[in-house]
C-alpha cells in the first residue's frame, strides 16, 4: 500500500525515530534543571490553589498546575478517578538492531498477522531496523517469561510462524539490552467519555490518559498532539491571567486558578474523542490482527486486511493545530 493516497492535511509521512534522539531533541528545548530525572510522585495535597506534590524522596513541590505525564500506572491519573489501565491478554516483544554495514531494507513498513501473532519490521535509517512482537500469553505464561527478554524472545520465535528469513535474522540478531517486553494494557474507552481527564489545576496526558495498544502506532504522536493542544490552552489562560494583574493578592489568586481550569477543561474537550477513537480502533485492530479463529482469521485474510493497513495512515491524518497562540 502507497503512503503517497491522498489524505485530507497533505502527503502520509511515516518515521521511524529512536525514542533516545526524540527525548534528546525536546529537552534541548528546555532550560538547563527544568527536568527533573527519577522522581517518582507518591502522593497529591491540596493546599488552596496550588497542589502539593510529594515524591518519593521525601521532595515535596508546590506548583499552580500539575499535568500527570506519569505513564500507564499513572498516579495522577488515579488522583483523577481513574481506574488502573486493563491488562488486554497480550504481550509485546520489541527491539532495535544496529548493523556494522548497510542492512539492504528498502524504507517500507513490513508487517505480519495472523495466527495469534503481529510482528512488523522498519528501517530507522541505512544501518538500523526497529521491530516488534505481539502476541497472546496465558497469566502463567506471562509470569514464567516475565523479565527475561532472551527467554521472551525465544519463545516468540518458535511460534511466530512464517515470516521473511531476513526479518527473521533481525530479531535473532538484536542484542539482548536492545529487546524490551511488556504486558499490553489499555484504558476502557468508554472511561474517557465519562472520566475527568482534568480536575481544577489538574489533568493528566500521553499514556496516563490514553494508555493504548501499539496497533496503530499512535501512542507517542498522540502524546504530542496531547502537548501541543494542552501548551496552546494552558499558554491562553495564563496569558488571560497576566493581562489581569493590579487585583489582591487573593483576588488574583483565585482569577488565575479559574483561568488555569478553564484551559484545562478546553483541554480535556479537544483530546477526549481523539483519544477515545485511538484506544477503541487500536484495540479492534489488534484483536483481528491475532485472532487464530476461522471465521475471523478468513475475513481478515480476505478482505479487512487493507481496510486495518489503511486505519494505519487513516488514524494518523489528524491536525491537532498550530502551537503559537493568537
């Protein structure tokens, strides 16, 4: 399938980018000490209209506005209601191997399904390929495997089923640091349409408040999509609260606060259907994608599968619009 179909915001661009140089690149952006490394949020205190945020070594910070950034086990995202992302009865096995010399894939996006099992293999650039692995494991299987990703992938290979050789020589190749294993867990969708994704000065974004499936592809550009709307709503409230000084210190206080929830709520308006489309497709996806039974298996094999190749482009032609503010 071409990635040059016509789409409603221009051409289809698919990227491979090491997670590594996408973090790299972003905290450039930052002033020197804004972030803070291994600090782990154990508990939220209300102190008037500020939030008071404990972590794990004993640090206690005072802030105006607290976004939860903080993944799948977020704990801000419980402070907010909701309940602990489901485990889907799947497992990931993903890695990246680096070649000495030129690998030879051109830059497709290969992918595999079918009997239980979704792999996929894309070049990053010349000399390194990302893969992936996703699979069903019963609770004692997950357990007996859990933490050992040579064992994982061992495993995995021995029931992957047909695959090409040399995508086959690129998982066997990847070095065992550069393989991670995780159980896959989601948020129920419907949680999303009733859930507070913000509260007051709180709100939650990225995988703390739409968990997901890899299926799509979508998790970590739907995490800056998040940042980009939250930056452009939480930079209108602030900007409404600075042009509103001269008032009492409590006055001005207070004014700001209900600034800052009204940008949060504009916020949590423009992400929740977007993240409830998301984790809903992604997880419908992935179900036809491994499903081993028949009838679902003949469908997918004769007809759904370049409709689900296509959600892959579709779900990835979405404006989250311009960061700069009027």
């Amino acid at each position: 399938m071409s990635f040059k179909a016509k789409r409603k915001h221009g051409e289809h661009e698919v990227r491979c980018v090491k997670r590594k140089l996408l973090l790299e690149a972003l905290s450039k952006e930052l002033p020197c000490g804004t972030i803070r490394y291994s600090s782990k949020v154990v508990a939220i205190e209300e102190s008037g209209f500020y939030k008071l945020v404990h972590l794990a070594d004993g640090t206690v910070i005072k802030t105006k506005v607290l976004v939860g950034c903080d993944g799948v086990n977020s704990v801000v995202a419980k402070w907010l209601g909701f309940k602990k992302a489901s485990y889907t009865g799947r497992s990931a096995i993903r890695g990246c191997v680096s070649f000495n010399t030129s690998h030879g894939f051109e830059p497709f996006f290969m992918q595999f399904s079918g009997h239980g099992f979704r792999s996929g293999a894309m070049p990053c650039d010349d000399r390194s390929v990302y893969w992936f692995l996703t699979f069903h494991l019963s609770p004692a299987q997950e357990k007996e495997l859990e933490g050992n990703p040579a064992k994982m992938r061992e495993y995995v290979m021995s029931k992957v089923g047909i695959i090409p050789d040399k995508v086959r020589h690129i998982i066997e190749s990847t070095e065992t640091d550069a393989i991670l294993s995780s159980p896959l867990r989601y948020r129920r969708p419907w949680e999303l349409l009733w859930g507070n994704i913000s509260k007051g000065n709180v709100c939650v974004a990225g995988d703390a408040l739409h968990p997901t499936t890899p299926d799509l592809g979508q998790g970590g550009c739907a995490a800056l999509e998040d940042g980009v709307v939250l930056a452009r709503c939480l930079g209108e409230a602030l900007l409404k609260s600075k042009g509103q000084k001269g008032k009492a210190k409590g006055e001005e206080g207070e004014e700001e606060y209900k600034n800052v929830e009204k940008g949060l709520k504009k916020y949590a308006s423009e992400r929740r259907w977007r993240s409830f489309d998301l984790i809903a497709t992604a997880y419908v996806v992935g179900f036809i994608q491994e499903s081993n039974g028949k009838v679902i298996s003949f469908l997918r094999d004769k007809f759904l599968a370049p409709i689900m190749a296509g959600l892959l482009l579709k779900k990835a032609d979405f404006d989250c619009g311009k960061l700069n503010i009027p």
